[in-house]
C-alpha cells in the first residue's frame, strides 16, 4: 500500500468517525434548543394568556367564554381544575391532527392558573412538525458533506500523490537505475518541498561520496599493478644476473627457473589485474568496425600450432561477422576463451570453434566442473592448480562481455564446455 | 656503442648496465630526468634507455627534448603503465620501441641490439657470428654463404640468441619471445626443445660448429 494511502485511509476513517458521531450529536443539540426555544416560546404564550384574561374583567361570563376559547384555539386549553395546584409541567405529546389526519407530535405547558378565585389548568401547545423537518434537513446537509469529503480527499489524494510525490517517485527511480561503476552521482532536483529537497540532497551526497570512494579503490587497484611492476622486473633482472653464474650447481639452477616461473606468474596476474580494472576505468572507449572472423582467424593461426604440441586438433566454422567494438578488448576477449579452451583441453581432444551469426561458440572436452557455475567467472575462482592459470582470464571474458552488453553463457553437453556469446 | 639508461630505480638500472655491459656496450647512468638532460648532450648515444615515469618529470618530456636536439638515438621506452596512451604517444613522439615492466633481460637486449643495427646499417645489414650470418633485409641466414631454411620461429630463435652470445637465456624468456601473450599456454620446455632441436640440426648440416649449448635446467647459451 502507498504511503499517501495509508495516509488517507486513516484521515477518512477519522473524517468519517467524526461526521457520523457528528449526526446525532448535532441532532440533539439542536432538537434541545429548539425545545428550549419552543419552551420559552410556550411560556409567553401562557403568561400573555394570563394577562389578557386579567384584562378581561369587566366581561360577565368569563367561564363560558373561556369554554369557547378552550374549544376554538387547538392550541390553548383551558379547563377547570379539580386538584388545587399542579406544578408547571413541559412535555412532549403525540396529538391527533384532524386536519391532516395524522398524529404529531407537540410541546406542551400545563399549569395552574387562578382566574377570579377558580382553578383552571392551562394547556399551552406548539406543533414540533416544523422542527423535525429542520433536524432531517440538517441531518441531510451532513450526509451530503461527509460524501463530498469522502469523494474529494479521494480526488485531491490522486491529484496529490501524483504533483506532490512526483519528485520522490522521480529520486526513487533514479536510485532503482542507480549503479555505482556505470553512473556519475544522481544530481540534486530542485522540488518545492523541503523534506524532497532533503532527501534529494542526502541522496547526491550519498552517491557522489560512494562515487568517490569507489574511483578511489579502482584508482588504488591500478596504482598498485603499476607499483608491482618495477620490483618485479628488478626481481626478474637479479634472477638473469645469477643465472650467468658459471659455477651453478644444478639444485640452484632449479631452483632459479623455478623462482622465474614464480615471477612470471606474479607479472602475468599483475598484468591481468591491470587489464581489469582499466576495463573498469573505461579505458578502451574507442570503437571500431571489426570482421570478428579475420581476428579469430588470426589468432587460430598462432595458436593452432601450440595446440597441435599437444595433440590438440582445432576444428572451426567460422562465418564472417561484423561488429562495433574495441579492438583491444575484442582481441583480448577471444585469446582468453581460446587459452582456457586449450588449457583444459586434454591431450588428443578436439576444440570446437564457430562463428555465425552474431555468435560464438568455443567448446572442449572434459570433466564437469567441481566448483559452482555461477562463480566461474569471478575473480580467482579457480579449478586447477594449474601454475600458468591466474584465475583471471574468464573473469576478464566477463567484465568485457557486461561492458559492451554480450550475452555470455555456459553450459556442459556431453562431455564438453561450451561457452556461448551472443554478440 | 654507447647507451644512455635513464631509470630510477638504482636496482634495475644497476642490472641492465651490466647486462648490456657484458654484451659489449658502453652504459651511462642517469637516474632523473635532469640528470639526463645533462648527459644527453655530452655524447653521442647509440640507444637511450628511457623509463617515462621518473621522480623529477614525465620521461616523454625527456624525449621530446631529445627528439627536438635532432639526436639520432635510437630511442626505448621503458614503462611501469604499460598504458596503450603512453605507448602511442610514445612512438608518435618519435620513440622506436616500447618495453613495458617487467621484462626478460634478454629481450631488452635483443631490442637494443635490433635498434642499434638499424640505426647504423640503415636496415640493409648483416650479423656474423663465426660462419654464422643473419641477413636482417633478407630475413635469412647462411652457414657459409649455404642458406638456411629455417622456419619463421627457428629464424626469429637464431636471432634472439645472436643477440645474446655468450650469456645464458632462459627458456621463459624465449618462449615469451616467440609467443608473446601465448607463452603461458605451452609446455615451454617441449615448444623450445623442438625448435631448438631442428636449427641446431639444420646448422650442423650446413656444416656450423656445435655453438648452442644446452644449460641445464636453464636454458641455452650462444658462444664459442
């Protein structure tokens, strides 16, 4: 559930609670003032009643006219009291209307009144019809704002949660397609709010300083194969100069082939480890047009020789395929499948090379592998213990494959590796 | 013939004198780049050694100076970065080779020795060694004036170990030599022993002294 959602799911809850507690409560309210108004109103009524009677004194037969005024007005009644006093009394009464020909419901006032030395109860009424009609139309008028209310926080919530979080959504996506060794920091967007603006801010800050760091650490991997270089070609140099020693025993001559093969491994992985992080550093940005099947072709003609020392036969199906790429990384890619084919290749096996349509197949014998699929192609992940192998060189295969977007893949059939890349 | 070495790390300095030293050169020092500025006028150099990353200055300053004296050196740049960058911008500045660290000392003297001779002979040359005779124009050698009918691998071996005599090369510079990038691939020992086998047999039919020695476990040896 979005956030703004969940917001107005709660504002609406506590809207509506409000509003429907709100109905009756405001119906009350208003149904006892207006009884108190109608109270008062009934009140005056029966004391200007009084009143006029007093005024009335001089009329002879007050008794029977007051029976016809009892009669005459629905609204007034007065009659004689048998009980000496009853207390003011204000009551709600359901009469029986014979003009409309329907029960109502009315307020009434009775009290005692003394009129020349007699007791008479007075019965002042007032019809509460109007009043109802007033409580429903109030009532009406809430129902029809809490709908309005539910209808347009819905609205406005839409409108909103597309104008005031577009800028949210927007740095959200940004950091979704965020990756540290492609892109640059995500830029600070200027949005009216000043949470936005905040985060937006901390974001920038966040990626420019993991930019940093990153170049940093790739900068420092590339400082460090160069460092390497020199002692070991003063290593490499010291172990030229002792094999020029007449006098070598063959234990020590052992023993310096050895250290050089040693130095060599140390110069080829250093090698290797500069290649990648240039590849990371984006060094080799400029393309070109390259018939694929002239660079295999090429390099088959050095390396089928080398293969053929150990029997290895090299069969090919190579069509010509043109593509946009770096030379040098293109040149590196396929020398580092072809030396892994031929390096596990076992003796008087077949290496299977083809080239057709945007992809290449290499394929050679062998056992499967021990080690995960998955992480083959990570650096230093290794199955022999072969000296010559650095761990790197599908690594690399890798890292050129995701800079120019190939689809490399792996798979074993019948007792073969097959590595496939689609260009 | 004189080189110029101009590097500053005193140990590798130290070790190519004395390689090339033993070779028959004249070496020169210089360790900073000034120090280098002082000695490029003083003499007349064959070949200047020259490690572009030096404490006091880029070494392509260095030679564009060089280069701008109209010197005739033949000029190798020696590089930590092995960076394509410097490499182009190298050889655009006039350098004749390129060297990146670390290196097989006797490859460095095969190019020194290979710029030497193209800067003197004006590439129409030859080398002898006793009845032993490379024709560099021609690509081919002769055991007296009999040609040789050498493979392009037992050629380019004839002339790596030429430019070697008399010291010891180890079969992992020689593989490096011949394969370059693919040296890791092979079993050195069997690549090295077949072409080896085959132009020591093709010299001694053509009547050559036995003058390639094996060192064991090391490698091979060109002398007397």
């Amino acid at each position: 559930m979005r956030l703004l959602q969940l917001n107005l799911r709660s504002l609406l809850l506590y809207s509506l609670v409000l509003v429907l507690i709100s109905i009756p409560l405001s119906l009350f309210s208003i149904r006892l003032i207006l009884n108190k108004e109608v109270d008062e109103s009934i009140t005056e009524q029966s004391d200007q009643f009084l009143e006029h009677i007093k005024g009335f004194e001089y009329l002879d037969d007050l008794e029977t006219d007051l029976k016809v005024l009892d009669q005459l007005s629905s609204n007034i009644d007065i009659k004689p009291s048998v009980e000496q006093f009853i207390p003011k009394r204000y009551e709600t009464v359901i009469l029986y209307d014979s003009v409309e020909n329907e029960q109502k419901p009315f307020r009434q006032l009775s009290s005692s009144v003394d009129i020349k030395g007699k007791s008479y109860i007075l019965t002042v009424r007032m019809s509460l019809v109007e009043n109802d009609e007033l409580v429903i139309a109030i009532g009406s008028v809430q129902v029809a704002i809490s709908i309005m209310l539910t209808i347009g926080l819905l609205l406005l919530n839409r409108s909103l949660s597309k104008k005031l979080w577009k800028p949210f959504y927007k740095t959200l996506d940004q950091l979704k397609a965020y990756e540290l060794d492609k892109n640059e920091s995500i830029p600070v967007e200027k949005s009216d709010v000043i949470e936005f603006d905040d985060l937006n801010k901390t974001v920038s800050s966040l990626t420019k300083r993991n930019r940093e760091v990153f170049l940093q650490q790739k900068e420092f991997i590339e400082n460090a194969s160069h460092e390497l270089q020199t002692p070991i070609a003063i290593f490499q140099s010291k172990l030229d100069e002792l094999m020029q020693s007449p006098a070598l025993a063959r234990r020590e001559a052992q023993t310096i082939m050895e250290l050089e093969a040693t130095a060599q491994r140390m110069a080829r992985l250093n090698k290797n480890l500069l290649l990648l992080s240039k590849i990371e550093n984006e060094q080799f940005l400029n393309t070109e047009n390259i018939d694929l099947s002239h660079l295999i072709n090429s390099q088959l003609s050095v390396l089928k020789p080398m293969a053929q020392l150990e029997n290895i036969n090299i069969v090919t199906s190579i069509q010509s395929v043109h593509l946009k790429t770096n030379p040098t990384l293109i040149e590196v890619l396929l020398t580092n499948l072809f030396h892994n084919a031929i390096r596990y290749s076992p003796k008087n096996e077949e290496i299977r090379i083809s080239l057709n349509d945007h992809t290449l197949i290499v394929s050679n014998k062998g056992r499967p592998l021990k080690m995960d699929v998955s992480k083959m192609t990570n650096r230093f992940a290794k199955e022999s213990t072969d000296a010559s192998s650095t761990g790197l060189g599908l690594a690399i295969v890798r890292k050129i494959c995701d800079r120019y977007s190939y689809d490399l893949r792996y798979a074993y059939a019948d007792q073969s590796h097959n590595f496939t890349i689609n260009f | 013939m004189k080189v110029l070495i101009i590097e500053d790390e005193i140990q590798l300095a130290r070790s190519i004198s004395q390689s090339l030293t033993h070779e028959g050169y004249v070496c020169e020092l210089a360790t900073t780049a000034a120090e280098a500025r002082e000695k490029i006028p003083m003499f007349e150099y064959d070949c200047v050694l020259l490690d572009i990353g030096l404490p006091d200055g880029n070494g392509l300053k260095v030679l564009e100076e060089l280069k701008s004296k109209k010197k005739t050196d033949g000029v190798i740049i020696i590089s930590a970065k092995s960076s394509l960058d410097d490499k182009v911008k190298g050889l655009n500045l006039g350098a004749d080779d390129y060297l990146s660290k670390p290196f097989f000392m006797p490859e460095l003297i095969a190019r020194v020795s290979a710029i030497i001779r193209r800067k003197r002979f004006d590439g129409n040359n030859k080398v002898a060694f006793q009845e032993i005779i490379v024709d560099f124009a021609a690509k081919s050698a002769y055991v007296n004036h009999t040609k040789l009918e050498l493979t392009r691998m037992e050629y380019y071996l004839l002339v790596f170990l030429l430019a070697n005599k008399n010291r010891v090369v180890s079969k992992h510079a020689i593989a490096e030599h011949l394969s370059g990038d693919n040296a890791d691939l092979l079993d050195k020992f069997d690549f090295i022993y077949s072409h080896m086998k085959n132009l020591k047999k093709k010299l001694a039919e053509a009547g050559s002294g036995d003058y390639i020695r094996t060192v064991y476990g090391l490698g091979y040896k060109l002398s007397i």
